[in-house]
C-alpha cells in the first residue's frame, strides 16, 4: 500500500471560459477510486476555488477582479462550490471527501503541524478522501503559499507519502518550450534538480493557474528533500494517476526521492518562505555554518541588504555574493546593521545573541 498525495490545478480543472470543468473532475476522481479501491491511501490537493467562485457572482473573463481582498471574497464564495463537485466526484465511486484548508504557519509552527498531520492520518483512517486547499479566504498576502504545488509538496512531506503527483496540462518537464523548439521532448527522469533544470522550466503557466511547470519543478524539488518520489504529468492522460503509483515509462518527469530526508520546519523555511533580504558573511562564517551546523552571530556578518523585519526569512551569501543559506532572522535589519562584526560579548545585554539560529537555518546546494 502506498500513500499518494495527487494535485490538480486550476487549469486542469477549468473550461475554456474558466469554469468548473466537472467532467475533468470527474476522470480525476474516478482515478482516484481506481487507486483507493486498489488499497492505497490518497489525498487530493485542488485549487479552482477562485474560478468556482466567479460565475456565482457574474464575475470572470474580462470582469475577473484583480484585488487581493476580492479574490479572497470570490474564494470564500467558491470553495463552498467547488467542495460540491468534488463531493460528487466521489460519491458516484462510494467514497467520502473531507474538505481540509490550510494555512502556512500550520507547517512552521510544531503544534499546528502536528494537529494537521492527526486530522489528516484521521481521515485516511476513516476510509475519506482529504481534499486540501489553501485557506485563500483569510490567506495573509505576506504569509502564503502562492500556489498548491508548494502546499501539495508540504502535505507529501507531512503524511510521510511514497508519491506526489503534480497533474498539469503538459506531458511533463520538456526539454525546451514546445511553443518555441518543435524539437522539445520530455525529460522522463531527473535524479537532482539543478540550476539549469529550473531554468528549463521557465515562468508561469495559464492565465486561470497561479503556478506553471516552474512552480511543478520546484515542489517536485521540495519532494525530493522531503524523501519523496515526484512525478510532474498530464492531467487529461488516461490512467495517469495508476501508471505513476506503478512507475509506468513515460508517465511523465519523474523526480527520485534524495536519500537523506529534510526535517519539516526547514523545508517549510527553505521553500515555502519568501525572502525580505540578504545578509553577507565572512568566508569564516561561511564555513562554520556549512561545516559545524552553528548559528549564525554578529561577528561573522559583513554586509545587511533590504529592510527585513525579526523573524522574516533571508538569503544568506558569501564573500562571492553566492547564496549557500536561508533562514529566519532574529534581528530586524536596522538593529543588525548596527552590530554588524561585533562579538557576542561586546553585544547589547537585550539583543539576542544569534542573528539565525541553527534551528532556523537551511543549508542549500
């Protein structure tokens, strides 16, 4: 038995016009009755409760707002709806959805992770289908996912799933853009996602979809760290959802797993966390971090870049200006640049003593 974590876009899910498209639900979830019936467990990622939202209100196409508060109004409207269809769904196949909306901190802070990982291990336990989507509703724009590739990457990691599948509307991860290189193929396996890789991906996809096949290559890298394997397919592929579980050439890019897994609080910060700035250290402090696993402390920090707040997330690079870490800081850029080289003894008693603690901290290839 595997557990198997499947994301669907809004661009799978939606029509020409942007509209609930409830056949293509309707294949999904039968897929998915063909896997559970099959003794997996599966859990759904969806995202369309914006697009379900807007024909309620006879908003979309050219009337489709743009502002941040009326897209979490319109969600509000439409997750409700969208539930609907996906309740549906799965009726026909005699299974039972439970509708799961989740926020960011509720993978950065240890308690609220753990409550989602009962509810979720609950559901599954129970014979029900989570349906999973980001709480867009009352979603803070500073403290977001931005897309359910990087949620769906997070659920895989906090169920322990065997496979996440990223369903999109291309084959997979091509070589080039087929809409500009007609010699475009697919890249069937990639054992570590590189540089060059995200580059390939390039930027966002549809206009309905807030991800892109960007967005699929970086949550199959979070996959990865997490120990998990990824494949990144077409939604519309007959029995697409079965040739993944069973490894099926040329089901689409499958991404392995690596072999060491990353611990939840830092995959959280080294992926789902956007970065306020930059902080320069000394080839010493570099060293110390990537080497002894130590926080990082005044003495070592060169140079303060942006105007990032406690707490927020920062790039942290060396004297070659590479980025080698990320975490979260525990001086606002103002008070950092005032101690900037100081050792700990000639520190403000009131100042914490460690810009980023080790615990806060990620190392990145």
């Amino acid at each position: 038995m595997s557990v198997v974590v499947a994301k669907i876009g809004t661009s799978s899910i939606t029509d020409d016009q942007g509209q609930i498209d409830v056949a293509a639900i309707a294949k999904f979830c039968a897929e998915v009755a063909g896997l559970y019936q099959a003794g997996h467990q599966v859990l759904v990622v969806t995202s369309g409760a914006i697009a379900a939202g807007l024909p309620a209100i006879g908003l979309g196409g050219d009337r489709r707002p743009t502002d941040a508060v009326t897209l979490q109004a319109v969600s509000a409207i439409g997750q409700s709806r969208l539930m609907r269809v996906w309740d549906d769904g799965f009726d026909r196949h005699g299974l039972v959805a439970g509708q799961v909306l989740l926020a960011p901190l509720d993978f950065g802070i240890r308690q609220q992770y753990l409550h989602a990982r009962g509810t979720l291990q609950r559901l599954l336990e129970l014979g029900v289908i989570p349906v999973i989507n980001e709480n867009d509703a009352i979603a803070d724009d500073e403290i977001r996912f931005g897309d359910n590739d990087r949620l769906s990457a997070l659920v895989a990691h906090l169920v322990h799933a065997d496979l996440l599948v990223l369903l999109t509307d291309a084959p997979g991860l091509l070589t080039a853009d087929p809409r500009l290189d007609g010699e475009a193929s697919l890249i069937e396996e990639v054992q570590e996602i590189t540089a060059e890789l995200e580059r390939v991906a390039g930027g966002a996809g549809s206009a309905r979809g807030s991800g892109g096949m960007a967005s699929k290559v970086a949550a199959a890298k979070m996959a990865s760290w997490s120990g998990v394997r990824a494949v990144i397919a077409a939604a519309h592929r007959d029995g697409v959802l079965a040739d993944a579980v069973a490894g099926r050439p040329g089901v689409g890019t499958v991404v392995l797993p690596r072999p060491q897994r990353m611990a939840a609080r830092k995959l959280w910060i080294a992926f789902a966390v956007d970065t306020a700035g930059r902080i320069v250290v000394d080839d010493g402090a570099r060293r110390a971090l990537v080497e002894r696993n130590v926080s990082l402390l005044p003495a070592g920090v060169v140079r303060v870049e942006g105007a990032f707040q406690a707490d927020q997330a920062v790039e942290i690079v060396g004297p070659d200006g590479i980025v080698f870490a990320k975490g979260l800081v525990r001086l606002g850029a103002l008070a950092l640049a005032g101690v900037v080289g100081r050792r700990t003894a000639d520190l403000p008693e009131s100042m914490p003593h460690e810009v980023v603690h080790r615990d806060d901290l990620v190392i990145v290839p």
